[in-house]
C-alpha cells in the first residue's frame, strides 16, 4: 500500500472515530438534558394538579377520601387537567414521611427513609403544607417524546454522514499533501535510474522530517554527481601528468581516423619518448623524474591545439593526434615541442639535469586504421632513437 492509501485510511479511520464518539457523547447529553427538562416539567405539573386536588375537597386527607387522585385527572366538563400520568412516578407523603399516594417500590402506609424526604418537595393549600412529593424515577417515555428523540438520533445521523464525508475527503486531501515530499523522493528515484543514475533534484515542501529527508536526499545526489565526475575524468586521464591516458587517445584516434576518411582530411600522429629517462631517474631519484614528466606534460599541452588529441602513451611516453593536420605542418609543431623540451631550464630542477625527447611522425595516407598510424609513429620513434636521439624522424 502507498504511503498516501496508509495516510488516507489512517486519518479517516482516526476522523470517523472522533465523530462517532462525539455523536455518541452529544446524544447521550441530550437525552439526559431532554430527561432532566421532562421530569422538572412533570414534576411540577403534578404539583400543581395535587395542589387543586387536595384545595378542591379542603385537604389531602378528605380528597383521597372522596375521590381518587386518577379519578381527579380524568378529563371532565369539556376539560383536562395538565399532568396526564407522564413517564414519571411521584411519590406522595406527609410530613412525617408516610406514603399516601404510592410510586415506585413504596406502598401506602410505608414510612420512607430520612433520604427520599431530604429530595422531597412541599405542596401547600392555603398557606399550609398538605403533602410532600418525591420523584422515584422514569417508568417510560411518552410518544410524543420518543418521536423527539427519534428525529434527534435521525439528525444526528445525517450530521455523521455529512462529517464522514468531509472526513473522508479532508483526509484524502491532507494525505497527498503530506505524501507530495515522499512521492517526489520516489519519483525521482526512478527517473534517476531509468537514465541510469542521473541525479535530480527534489523541492522540499516542507520544514519537518521530509523535508529534510529531501535536503540529504538532495546533498547525498549531488556527492555522487561529483564523485561520477571525477571518476568520468580519471578515466580518461592520466592522474600524473593530467594528460589523457592511452585507452582515451586510442578511442579518440579511432573516431579521428574514421571521420577523417570519410571527408578526405588529412591527419597526423607522433609518438614521443623521454631520451634515457630510467638512468634520468636513477641518477637524480625518482621525485625528479616525477617532475619532469609533469613539466613534460605541460609543454606538449602549450605547444598544440585544443583540438588536438595530447596523451601519456606510457612511462616516459607521449603522443599527440593532430588532427586535419598533414604530416608537414604536424612537423613544424613537432620541432616546436622538442626544441621547448630542450630548451627549458631544467638546472631550475637540479643543477645538472638535461632533458630531450625523441619522436616519430606519421601521416594517415595509405594507412588502414588509427592503429597502424601510432605503429608507424612507433617505427620512426625507434629510428629517431637510433638515429642519436633528440631529433624527428617520420617528417621526410
């Protein structure tokens, strides 16, 4: 399940919950207030009917002897009385607490205890006290109130319809928007690895736990990102020199060559090599061997173009991929570079340190494949070496 469905169902779950209760609590409220109005009202109707009971045959005592209290309430001349039996029983007794008039679990003659008198109330003809009446409880409700009650339970279950429905939608509404952060982490995500491992970037939406799960989201993409790069570039490179490495200069020389015989341009390679540059090392250490094989680099790099193709071929070795460029202008840039190797103050270095460079030159005409132009580059850098070394051969 989605983290937007868990979201959804647990903030509906938890909102018809709170209704359900707080219709439940509200409806037994009003059926205790709507009890406690009803029995005050009976209450008092009966009160009042007892009172012109007891007034109409001069005192409680006579009127129970004349007629009964029912007979009283019975409607007669056109007319009824108030109280009409409702869901109450009330319990009549004189000031001594003997019950005249039963209700409940009490019987005539019966003296009820001191706590029955203590809520009892006073009914007075003519100034004076005629009977006390207590109230025992509820025997039942009347139509007319359970029809009341009725349409407030009816009501309330339109209103829980009508809050489940809000519910429902408020918790759909506010669990996509908790779940946007989540959804863009995952989307994402995925993008990244269907463009295999592309970083993007996700917005954080907000300022609590998601959010900052996208900020580190965000920081560790952009980490790798730069991590990626620098491994693309070493891949490429040679970490010593920050030349392109053999594997790089031979992909690239292909692609030259290639392109080169389609549109009849012409191109050139030379191979170059340090002259005697393990007796170099092992006369003045290695460190400085380092050293000229990184101010090396750096002189083949400012005498060519950007368009040209400059790698460390091997320890003490360099090649060059000029391209669009024949044999005979390759040449002159060639001599540049050896004579700069040549020329430079290497006593800067070490006091008596000389470094030259031996190289080989070839051309693409006639020749079947980048690989055979560097083989040839090769041949002329042996002859060059031959030859006394600290010269060009291949420029005939």
């Amino acid at each position: 399940m989605h983290m937007q469905s868990k979201l959804t169902v647990s903030y509906v779950v938890v909102g018809l919950v709170g209704c359900l209760a707080a219709i439940l609590v509200a409806r037994q409220l009003i059926r205790s207030d709507f009890t406690e109005y009803v029995s005050a009202r009976e209450f008092a109707l009966f009160k009042s009917d007892l009172a012109d009971y007891a007034a109409r045959h001069g005192g409680l005592d006579k009127a129970m002897l004349a007629e009964p209290f029912g007979v009283f309430l019975s409607p007669r001349d056109g007319a009824s009385k108030r109280w009409q039996g409702g869901p109450f029983r009330f319990l009549v007794m004189d000031e001594r607490g003997t019950v005249l008039h039963p209700a409940g679990p009490f019987k005539v003659g019966q003296t009820v205890s001191g706590e029955v008198l203590e809520r009892a109330e006073p009914v007075t003809v003519g100034g004076r006290v005629a009977a006390l009446v207590a109230q025992t409880g509820v025997e039942r409700l009347t139509e007319a109130d359970a029809a009341f009650l009725g349409m407030t339970d009816a009501s309330m279950g339109v209103g829980m319809a009508v809050a489940a429905a809000f519910v429902g939608l408020f918790g759909l509404g506010l669990a996509w928007r908790q779940s946007a952060a989540a959804r863009d982490l995952v989307a994402a995500v995925r993008l990244g690895r269907e463009q295999g491992g592309e970083p993007h970037r996700v917005e954080a939406m907000s300022d609590d736990e998601l959010g900052e799960l996208a900020d580190a989201y965000n920081a560790v993409n952009e980490e790798l990102a730069r991590c990626r790069d620098e491994l693309d570039e070493l891949a490429v490179t040679d970490p010593q020199t920050n030349l392109y490495n053999r594997r790089h200069f031979d992909e690239q020389a292909r692609q030259f060559f290639e392109s080169a015989k389609r549109y009849d341009q012409p191109l050139s390679v030379m191979m170059a090599s340090l002259d005697r540059f393990r007796a170099l090392n092992e006369t003045f250490t290695r460190e400085v061997g380092d050293l000229v094989l990184e101010k090396v680099a750096e002189l083949f790099s400012r005498h060519t173009r950007k368009s040209d193709v400059v790698a460390r071929y091997g320890d003490e070795d360099f090649v060059v991929l000029f391209t669009n460029t024949a044999r005979e202008r390759a040449a002159v840039a060639c001599e540049n570079i050896r004579q700069a190797v040549e020329r430079y103050p290497w006593d800067e270095i070490h006091p008596e340190l000389t470094v030259t460079v031996s190289m080989g030159l070839a051309g693409n005409g006639e020749l079947s494949s980048a690989a055979s132009m560097v083989a040839r580059a090769e041949q002329y850098l042996a002859a060059a070496k031959a030859g006394g070394r600290n010269r060009l051969a291949g420029d005939e």
